[in-house]
C-alpha cells in the first residue's frame, strides 16, 4: 500500500513538471511569435532592400530600447541613395541613436552633400554637427543655396544701422548679407549674430572714415567692398558671398547740432562766470558799504569829541568866548553860502554861449 502511494507521487510530480514545461514551451512560443510578428514587416523591408539587418539585430534593438523602425528606415534610405555599408553602418546608426542623436536627419544631409557633388561630408562629421545641437540637413542645404541675412535683422530694436561721415551728416543703412555655410567650421564656429554684428560694425566704420556723405551716397559699394575686405567671416560657421546695400537714407545732421549743443553749454558756462563775477561785486560793494557805515561812526565818535574839547579849552582858557561866537559866525555864514550855490544851481546842463 505505501508503495503505491510513492509511486502515485511521483506520478504527480513528472505531471507537474511536463506541465510547468509545456507551460513554459507555449508562453516561450507565444513570445517569440510575438517578437517574430511584430519585427517580421521591418525584417523583410531590410531583406528586400539589402539594408543587412538580420531579426537578431532587430531583436537587439528592443532589447536596448532603440526605435527600430527609425533604424531600419534611415537604413533603407541610405541603401537606395548609394551609401555604402562601412561608412553607414547598423551600429554607428544604432550608436548615433543612443547618444540622443537625429538619425533620419543625419542620413538625409548625407544624401543632400553626395547628391550634390560640391560638398564632402562624412558620416562621422554629420554625427558631430548634430550632436552639437546644429541642424546638419540645414546646413548643407545653406551650403548649396546661400541664405540671405538682414542686417539689422527683422524684428530688431533699430530699423536701420545709423552711422556718422566726417562731415557730421548721418546716414541710416539697411543690408543683405548672402552667406554659405561652412561645413568644416559648423562645429564651433559663431553664429548669425556674430555675423550681423560684424557686418554692422564694418558699415559703421566705413561710412565713419568716408570725408563726405555724398561720396557714400553716389558709390555705396565702397561699404561693400571696405566690408568684404576686413575678412568678417572668420572663425564663423559661415562663408559671405556678398554684402548688398539695400537702402540708405540721409540722417540728421549731428555734426550741426553737437556743435549747438557746445555753444549752448560754453553759454552756460559763460553764465556761470558772469554770476560768479556779479556776486563778487556784489559783496565788494556790501563790504565798502559796511566799511562806509564804519567810518560814519568813527567821524559821529569822533564829532562828540569836539564839545568835550571845547569844555576843555574853556576851562584852560585857550578858547575864549568871543572866538567861539566868531567861529559861530563862520559855519553859519559857510551854511548860507551853501544854501544859496545850491538854490543859484542850474538844474540842466551848462551850455556854454560863445
């Protein structure tokens, strides 16, 4: 009896077992008809096309978290344009992914400078502009059809770049910069903007050294060619073709009015001085009037003094009182005389009759 029961357990265990194996037999099947169904369209688009993508690589792919669908069509599409196997390969593609790069983007460049046939661009030097944050198909299309760039740009604070001749009139300037791209300098080279700002700086220091605006004004390419000449482009992503001028107005006349604004502030500066004159003649004169208002009351101090003086010269008996009564006399008969010169005095001017 108990060795039937063991064997009826074991009976049951090799059941168990060949179940958990079926089991595992159908889920492992039904996985791999999933991965075989899901990947088998894009396994037979890279078979057709040569694009040499196997399923395994395909199954790779999802095992690393990569678009496969991106790969296999930026495959495709560099097969049928004609780009080899080594250059553009299942792993540099797959590598170019995984660094956070534009896959479909770089093959499409690529495409671009070999359809071209002026621009030499490899794979890894696409790969770069691109991870570099720059828009490579951008780039080569810029570098087969020139863009044109306003200066000022469109949208800008100022309408025009305003400059100054030596002869103090203004002119307002507005160019077109025609540039190229410059593949081998893309990677940190300078921008637009420094392009802009160069080309501005140059239109200013061109129409500042001319003698006379007129001269700018009946030959503009001069601030072309004094532009072109200073080599702007350098150390840039791009390459200028031609500086246009577009428009050019006349300005005010700065020269004019600086010197209005000097002779209006040598005027201050002259009224200024002349206050600074006038309040010193103005305390000049307070301080003869304080000093005259000074001598007034040492000639009153002095003035009583001269009773005292008179009481002394009785008392000494060098004054006697007949002369002080003749000295009397004097200063009244002094007083009349004075009265009469004035009321006698012509109130006019003297003429002279001849």
């Amino acid at each position: 009896m108990r060795t039937e029961l063991l064997l009826f357990a074991d009976d049951d265990l090799t059941s168990i077992i060949m179940i958990g194996v079926a089991t595992v037999i159908v889920i492992g099947g039904i996985g791999l008809f999933t991965v075989i169904a899901n990947f088998f369209w894009l396994w037979m688009q890279a078979v057709t096309t040569s694009a040499n993508i196997g399923m395994m690589d395909l199954f790779g792919m999802w095992l690393r978290r990569v678009d496969s669908r991106v790969l296999v069509r930026s495959k495709i599409m560099a097969v049928q344009a004609g780009l080899l196997d080594s250059e553009v390969s299942r792993k540099a593609l797959e590598a170019h992914y995984l660094a956070g790069g534009n896959v479909p983007q770089v093959i499409r460049a690529l495409i671009a400078a070999r359809k071209s046939k002026t621009i030499s661009l490899s794979f890894r030097e696409a790969c770069a502009i691109d991870l570099a944050g720059r828009d490579v198909l951008e780039a080569v299309q810029t570098s087969v059809y020139p863009k044109v760039i306003d200066c000022p740009p469109k949208g800008s604070a100022r309408s025009s770049l305003d400059a100054v001749a030596k002869n103090g009139i203004q002119l307002k300037v507005k160019a077109r910069v025609t540039v190229r791209a410059n593949l081998q300098q893309l990677i940190g080279g300078a921008t637009e903007e420094t392009i802009i700002a160069r080309v501005g700086e140059g239109i200013v220091s061109a129409i500042g050294s001319a003698a006379d605006h007129k001269v700018v004004l009946q030959n503009p390419d001069v601030i072309s060619k004094a532009v072109l000449a200073k080599r702007l482009d350098a150390q840039t992503a791009f390459e200028i073709v031609s500086i246009d001028i577009a428009d050019i107005d006349v300005g005010e006349n700065i020269g004019a009015r600086l010197q209005a604004d000097r002779a209006e502030a040598d005027m201050r500066v002259a009224r200024a001085t002349a206050e600074g004159r006038r309040a010193a003649a103005v305390a000049a004169e307070q301080e003869m009037s304080a000093n005259i208002e000074l001598s007034r009351a040492k000639l009153v101090e002095a003035e009583a003094e001269i009773p005292r003086a008179m009481v002394e010269a009785f008392s000494t008996g060098k004054l006697q009182i007949m002369d002080y009564y003749k000295l009397k006399n004097v200063e009244a008969d002094t007083q009349m005389r004075k009265s009469i010169a004035s009321v006698g005095a012509p109130s006019g001017p003297v003429t002279q009759v001849s």
